[in-house]
C-alpha cells in the first residue's frame, strides 16, 4: 500500500525543518570572556536593518571593545562608519539567566551573543530594537585588520542560517572610524 502524499509530505516538512534547525548557529555556553575580552576589529556585517551602513565611498572597519564588568555583566563599546559620520555605541550589558546571551532591554539591545569564536576572530549577532521594531546584526569580529579564510567562511555559513546572506558586506581596509575606540 502507498503512503497517502498528505502523510509524504509532512513527513518531508518535518525532515526539512529539523535540517534547518540543526544548521542555525548555538547558542555558546562555554566563552571564555576574559580571552574574549578586548579590542576587535569589525571587518562584516550582515544585517536586516535597511539603511544602516552608509554608501560604499564611506564605509569604514568598524570596532568594539568589549570589557567583563563582573560575571554578569559585560561593558561593550561599538564604532561603525555611518552616514553621518563614525558613531560610538557604549552599552552595559546583563547575563541572562536562561540564554547565553547578554541584553539591555532599556537601550534597546535585545541580544548579544558570541555564535563562535577562536578568540582571534568572533562571528557575534547582535539583536536591537524598540518600539516593536526588531533587527538582527552579524558581526565578523577579529583582532587584526585582516581575516583569514577560515573566519570569512564561518561568518557566510552563518549569515546563510540566519538567511541574512543578501545583506552581507565585508568592510574596507580604512581604519579611521574603528581607531576612535582604541584603548
């Protein structure tokens, strides 16, 4: 006797999605935030935000440093290149409880979350928004002006789960804006 196809095709549905699933990123439980910590270049982003990044003649690296208040929280600091010139973000996050994730809620930083790290790169999402308005950004953290291969690839891989790939951009090499924040 034949399947009937109703019965097919949920079955495909549901083998498809947990495909899906298992692709996304984790979450990461196991930072080690005193490595993590510091200066990082941000060399990509990936975001659903329209209008962020400014014209292509005006962007510049972008930057965070990222420093451990105490084990629930985390002082972050981010320089992006926008149209109106470089803009400093200086943000106190707190540990969830349940999630790996570090938020303020009151600056409108829903999430931020190390996806992998070999503490010489990071592919970092952050979550921001208010007022019922959400929007996810991928960053491509390192600690040089250049990227390695392998950094690049985790960062695509990723931006394609979270299917912000269209939205992907590697940053040029100008370092002005990112060198507003050194330490």
């Amino acid at each position: 006797m034949r399947p009937r196809l109703p019965s097919l095709f949920l079955v495909l549905v549901l083998a498809a999605s947990s495909q899906a699933q298992e692709m996304l990123p984790k979450e990461s439980h196991n930072i080690n935030w005193s490595k993590f910590s510091g200066f990082w270049y941000i060399l990509a982003i990936a975001t659903d935000a329209k209008g962020f990044l400014p014209s292509r003649d005006k962007r510049k690296l972008g930057a965070s440093l990222v420093e451990v208040h105490n084990t629930a929280q985390l002082k972050v600091v981010i320089a992006f290149s926008r149209s109106q010139g470089c803009q400093t973000l200086k943000v106190t996050l707190r540990k969830d409880n349940k999630k790996a994730v570090f938020r303020n809620t009151l600056r409108g930083v829903k999430a931020f979350q190390v996806l992998s790290t070999d503490y010489s790169y990071g592919v970092v999402s952050v979550r921001v928004g208010r007022a019922g308005r959400e929007y996810r950004n991928l960053l491509l953290f390192s600690r040089q002006t250049m990227s390695s291969f392998l950094s690049i690839r985790d960062f695509v891989d990723v931006a394609e789960a979270l299917e912000l790939l269209e939205t992907t951009t590697i940053l040029p090499k100008d370092a002005s804006c990112a060198n507003t924040i050194l330490p």
